[in-house]
C-alpha cells in the first residue's frame, strides 16, 4: 500500500491502482491546498482543514476498488466533542495491509475503541497538540495500537502548519528507542515489514 503525504493530515492511499484521498484541506499556513485526483475520498471530520472535497478531482476507476474501510467513532476533544465535535477514525484494509487514518483525534483511546481499530501495520497519527491529540498522548496511543510503522502527521514544521500546535521533536522524544526513518521524500509503501518511525518530507 502507497501512502503519499500531500501536507497537514492529507494523504493519497493506493492499492493496485485505485487511489484515495484522505482529509484533503485549504488554507493551512505554509501549505498547498491539496488538490490532487482520486478515485474515492472521505473526510475525518468536517472541519475546513480536512473536508476540502471539491478540491479533488474524482477519476473513473480503472480497476476494483481494493479496500474495505473500517470506521471507528471518536471525538476531536477530551470532552467527548463538546468543544470541536466528532472524530472518525479509518482503518484501510487491502490485500492483508492495514493503515489506519486516525483524523483529529482528541483523545487516547479507550480499550475498546483501541480492540475496535485492531492490528495495524502502519498508523497516521497526529502529534502537534492544541487541536489534537500531543506528544506524549500520541505515544500513548501508539502504545495502546502497537503498529508496526508510525506515521506522524498534523504537526508544524518552520512556517508549515498551523503555528500554535506543536513541533515533530515532542514526539520523536516520547518514542525514543524505536527507530526512525526519515524517507526523503513525501511517499512510502507499507508491505506490512517496516518497523519504527517514518518521517515523510513535504514537497
């Protein structure tokens, strides 16, 4: 499975030429808005940072749509989204590959929304606090997850992302002793092999 990080929460999902696009967004500093092309898109939460639908440009499907999706309802906050509402988390399954997509989330998880989410072979998740969850609440959901790869996202680098949420290094010091990979590049496939962190570069 491809995963190409478009910037902020956004990012194309591909599995034998069927793409999905996820959480695609306008308007957040530094950044491109995220237009792109996909076969199918979902959004995980209707905020303007992550349900900028029109800006993709839906495409036939050349092929069967590979995935099946699994949709676990959480909350963009700690008060059960009283503050900024609801979450959904997105497990995307194919061909044994399983990536969840975990949105804003507001909150560590409870132990039945983590056994709801299941065994993962890579998690998006993101790290930067203030909206979502922060660093020390994302490693312990990693913790409650144990994916095999951790993809941070929805974290403020320079003048990219919003500049009250926090930096990448919280985070990679919360999972110190669990090895990082800085791809160089804004894509990586998940065979289900790859261990650590994996840190995409915005291009």
């Amino acid at each position: 499975m491809k995963l190409t990080w478009l910037g902020h929460s956004c990012f194309l999902i591909e599995e034998a030429g069927f793409t999905i696009a996820v959480d695609p967004f306008r308007g957040v500093r530094g950044y491109r808005d995220s237009e792109c092309e996909a076969n199918f898109v979902v959004c995980s939460h209707q905020h303007g940072d992550h349900n900028a639908v029109d800006l993709v440009k839906m495409t036939p499907a050349k092929v069967p749509n590979p995935f099946y999706i699994k949709e676990i309802h959480c909350f963009h906050d700690e008060a059960k989204g009283s503050k900024r509402g609801p979450n959904i988390i997105r497990v995307f399954c194919a061909n044994g590959v399983r990536v969840a997509h975990l949105g804003d989330l507001g909150h560590v998880l409870s132990p039945e929304q983590a056994a709801e989410v299941g065994r993962l072979d890579a998690v998006l998740i993101p790290v930067g606090g203030y909206f979502t969850i922060d660093a020390k609440e994302a490693a312990e959901v990693v913790r409650q997850l144990a994916p095999k790869a951790v993809i941070p996202m929805h974290y403020r680098k320079g003048e990219l992302g919003y500049d009250v949420i926090g930096t990448l290094d919280p985070f990679l010091e919360e999972m110190k002793g669990c090895p990082v990979t800085e791809c160089g590049g804004n894509s990586v496939e998940i065979t289900g092999k790859e261990e650590g962190v994996f840190v995409l570069e915005y291009v």
